[in-house]
C-alpha cells in the first residue's frame, strides 16, 4: 500500500510528522484544496509515463496539464501514460496515489517548472478507503531551484 511505504520512507528522513489525514474526498486535485483550504495549484500532481520502456514522473502543479508538444521537445518522444497496472508494477504507487516518494529503484522524477511558485506544496498518498487520501505537506524542493522544467501549462 502506498501510504504504509511513504511513512516508512518519511520515518528514515525524520519527517513522518509531515503526513496530514483528511476525511473529505480528495479525489479531484479541486476536492483536495478545498479540504486542504488552498489554491488547487498548491496540490502537487504526479503523472507516470512511459520513456523507452522506463518508468519516469512528472510532478507538477495542480492547476497545470502536461503540454504535448513541450514533453516532445524535452524528451524527444511522444508522451506515453503508464496503464494503471504498469503504474502499480513499475512505480510502486497504484494510479490515484502515484507521489514522487519511495518509488521502486530506477524511477526519474522530472519537476516542472510550475511547482516554484511555490514554497510548499501537498502531495497525496491513497488510503484504505475509497476517495480519501493523506496529505504530505512538504517543502517544495524544487521551488527555488533552476531544477524544474517545463512539461505543462494552464489549461
């Protein structure tokens, strides 16, 4: 399960006491800054895609779609989603809690440049119960650097 992996991995950085359950439904990245009481561009989205056969995630802002033709122009191919098995096999996250935390060895994680607006950002987990999710309230790490680059844009 993928919270149960996220706080073991919090717990070896000292930071389990990050992860915030909610009861509301969190199952539109809307749902989630409503019962989180932020904008939806604070809700930090991980999409998993295909890259030549390996897995890779793009974190982006929640108010962001990943924009074809700059994933194109990063990558050199076309942008290929993970089916929800893949997502589930080779991530280590079932689609609906895909994060960029204690993912399975040789996962790359792409930030886009979306996220630094901001100075922290929620990343969800899925729980046990259907449409509830728990929420990681994390520096954003990738806020301030030159790190990310540009995968989306407003819809």
């Amino acid at each position: 399960m993928s919270i149960e992996r996220v706080r073991e991995y919090f717990k070896t950085l000292g930071i389990a006491d990050r992860i915030k359950e909610i009861d509301e439904s969190s199952a539109t990245v809307a749902l989630a800054a409503k019962a989180l009481g932020c904008v939806e561009g604070r809700i930090a989205k991980t999409i998993s895609f295909s890259l030549d056969g390996a897995p890779i995630l793009i974190v982006a802002a929640g108010d962001m779609k990943i924009d074809n033709a700059k994933y194109k122009a990063r990558f050199g191919k076309k942008a290929k989603m993970l089916s929800h098995e893949e997502a589930a096999e080779l991530i280590g996250h079932a689609v609906g809690g895909v994060c960029p935390f204690a993912v399975n060895e040789g996962v790359k994680i792409y930030p886009d440049e979306s996220l630094k607006r901001f100075q922290t950002v929620f990343r969800s987990v899925t729980l046990d119960k259907p449409k509830k999710k728990s929420y990681n309230h994390i520096a954003n790490k990738w806020g301030r650097s030159s790190a990310g680059r540009a995968y989306g844009s407003h819809p």
